[in-house]
C-alpha cells in the first residue's frame, strides 16, 4: 500500500504543477492543454484513492 500511496502523492503533485503552469501561461493553447493535464491527472489521482480504500475494506473483510 505505502507504493500506492507514494504514486497518489506524486499525481497530485504533477496535478498541481500543471495548474500551476496553466495558470501562468500566456498562451492559450498551452494553457487550455495544462488545465486538461491537471483535470486528468486529478481524475486519475481521484481512481487510484477509492482503489486504494476499496483494497483496504476488502482487505478488513
């Protein structure tokens, strides 16, 4: 689990990072491409926790 952890941790970060960078982009092509980056990132991050407490109830019985 602590793997599952530490890969949630780093997608949202990234998902952080890429709000960051299209909140500062002066391009909007760039910043309509980092927005969806994050957007996705966050909605994977978002599968990878409920996976994450789904084992864990299942684990507990």
């Amino acid at each position: 689990m602590h793997d599952y952890q530490a890969r949630l941790d780093k997608l949202r970060t990234d998902a952080a990072e890429c709000r960051l960078i299209s909140d500062l982009a002066t391009d909007p092509a760039k910043r309509d491409l980092f927005d969806r980056l994050a957007l996705h990132l966050s909605t994977l991050a978002d599968q990878v926790e409920l996976a994450m407490i789904e084992a864990v109830k299942s684990a507990r019985g």
